[in-house]
C-alpha cells in the first residue's frame, strides 16, 4: 500500500486500468540490475526490462554517474540552430554501429517521437525529389508504432486506434504474419509466411499504384503486439518490393533495437538493410527518455542538397532534441553494452530460450 500521505488520484496513468490500480496500488520504490524493490520490501525480477527497454539492467553505475556529471555541468542545451559536442559523439557512434549506409542520425525523445520523425522525413524526401504526390503510408496489421497520431495512423492495434481513427488521410496496411495453424511450434523464424509480402504489390500497390506511395513502416520483429517472428524471406520480399517501386523502406527497431536479438540491430540478425530506421528504449538503457531516427546518406544528401543555401532543410524538431542528459546516458550505455559485450551474451543464450 502506498504511504498515508501519498494520494494516487491526481495522476491520469497511461496503459492503465486507473480504477483497478487505484483500488490496490502495485508501487516500485528501487531497482537494482535484475531487480525491482516494492513499496514493501519484496524483491520482484524484472523480467521484461521495464518495458522492453533497460536492457543492461537497472541503477548501472557508469550510467548514473555519467548523467550526475552531466547534469553539474550543463543540464540543457538547445539543438535549434545551436548544439553541444555530446548530440555530435552519439550521433557518430551510432552511425558508425549502424548497418550499410545508415549514418545520419536525428535525435527525439521517444520511439513515438521517432516514427513520426521516420514518417516526415519520408515525405520531406519525396517532395525535395519532386515527387510531392507520393504520400500513401504502408503499415501492417498488428503492428504499433507508438503513440503519435502518425503512428496509430500505420499502427494496426485496434485498442489504440478506435477512439481516434485514423488521422493520417493516406494510410494502407499489409497483413499481419501471425498465422497459428501454419506457425505453431516453429523454432526460430516460421516458414510458412513470406507470401505475406507479395500483398504490398499485388494489392497496395494495385490499388493506389506505386507512384503515390512513399513508404512502408514495420517492425522487423514485432513485440507489443505479441513477439512475431518474420517468416523466412518476409523481410527480405518486402525489400526487393520496396526497390522495384522506388518505396522507403522503415523499420521500427524500437524495441529490437541495441541488442535484443542478438545483434545491434534486427536489421543485422535478419541480414536486410532498411532506408530508415527508429530506435529508443535501449538507447539510454532507459534512465533519460531519447529517441532517434537514423537515416541512409542518399536521403539527408537529397533532402539537405536540394533546399536553398542557408535555409532550414527539415522544418522538425523537439525542444529536447539531442538533450544533454540523454547524450551523456547514451554514451555510457553504449560504453557498457561494448566493455560487457552483451550483445553477443544475447546470441549464446537465445538457443536456450
């Protein structure tokens, strides 16, 4: 139970049955690598990291310690039309720890943020190549991509699409992988399934034709909607599609991002190379909220190449963009997911689980 001078009802929670918890209140109070401490002294396992996103455990030192110093020196910093040398290394370490092409990073907040983001800068690319029309966005059933109203918009769950509709005018959506009587009890990637793809062209394309369409959105390996392993050559399909048609190609690493399956990136563990791709969660272990989008040379080069000399080239942006607590939290984090190699500790314990 929460302290006598704790009142719970002014918070609105997110996610939540408010009156449910309300009436017998579930509080964390301490964490601890593997571990949650409750308001009653009981040590939970958090077997979930959070919400898929402390991926090297809770309260690590060299985290802490680097958002203390950070906040003692410079607790903020606009990034418009300004910046500050930490926005700088993460963004070139990550570019570096990207696959192929993928070296041009802009920074947010969240991985709603992110989609949003990947969403525009889509457009933005299309229109600074003179194709302006191409404005159809492709996601898939099932899939989430946050909270923004671009992502419920290509989002598939119903849950967070009902009250809202779908805000964005041109939004289609490929079907879902999730088939049990072909799927059940497969170990690792199903195969049956990567005819899935062939719908982008055979009947999205079909129907609004490929010259007004910008780009495709999903998960490579989906997760809030139950762990959707893509079946063999699904990815790769929808690559090859996006290619013959000029589509952009976007992959939500949201939560596959930093080390989940195995690799950096589920582009890396399924060997297919996205035009953009999102991330958050693990990118600060979660202890300061960060977001980022990374995109491939050929779309910063256009957008940024083809706007007039000394003007804005992307009207986007967030107050915290790149802020000085996340760059520092990131830094570290990378620092320990490199010194502790927990990546490849994902690979030699997946064949466990």
């Amino acid at each position: 139970m929460p302290p006598n001078d704790l009142s719970l009802e002014a918070q609105w929670m997110p996610f939540t049955a408010n009156r449910a918890f309300k009436a017998a209140p579930r509080l964390f109070v301490g964490a601890k690598d593997m571990y949650y401490v409750t308001d009653d002294g009981r040590k939970v396992l958090d077997g979930t990291s959070g919400l898929w996103c402390v991926n090297a455990g809770h309260c690590r030192t060299k985290i802490v310690e680097a958002i203390r110093k950070q906040a003692g020196t410079m607790d903020y910093a606009p990034g418009f039309n300004m910046g500050h040398p930490g926005s700088f290394r993460v963004a070139e370490r990550l570019a570096k720890m990207l696959p192929g092409d993928l070296d041009h990073v802009f920074f947010c907040n969240s991985g709603s943020e992110a989609v949003d983001t990947a969403l525009k800068i889509a457009l933005a690319y299309h229109r600074a190549r003179g194709e302006g029309h191409r404005t159809v966005l492709v996601g898939r059933e099932r899939g989430y991509h946050g909270v923004g109203f671009g992502g419920i918009s290509v989002g598939g769950m119903p849950a967070n699409r009902k009250m809202y509709g779908s805000m964005l005018p041109r939004v289609d959506h490929l079907p879902h992988t999730h088939n049990l009587k072909e799927n059940a009890f497969s170990r690792g990637m199903p195969i049956w399934g990567a005819h899935l793809a062939d719908e982008l062209e055979s009947r999205i394309i079909a129907t609004h034709d490929a010259s007004n369409i910008a780009a495709v959105i999903v998960e490579p390996m989906a997760g809030s909607a139950g762990v959707l392993i893509p079946p063999m050559g699904y990815l790769k399909r929808l690559r090859e599609i996006c290619d013959r048609h000029n589509l952009l190609l976007i992959f939500d690493e949201v939560i596959t991002g930093f080390g989940r399956t195995g690799y950096g990136f589920a582009a890396e563990t399924f060997g297919v190379l996205p035009d953009i791709m999102t991330m958050a969660k693990g990118i600060t272990n979660a202890t300061v909220p960060m977001g980022a989008v990374a995109v491939r040379k050929g779309i910063y080069d256009t957008v940024v190449d083809t706007a007039p000399a000394d003007t804005i080239e992307l009207f986007h942006g967030y107050t915290y963009s790149g802020h000085p607590l996340a760059t520092a939290a990131a830094e570290a984090t990378l620092d320990l997911y490199a010194e502790e190699n927990l990546f490849a500790r994902t690979r030699e314990i997946a064949p466990y689980f």
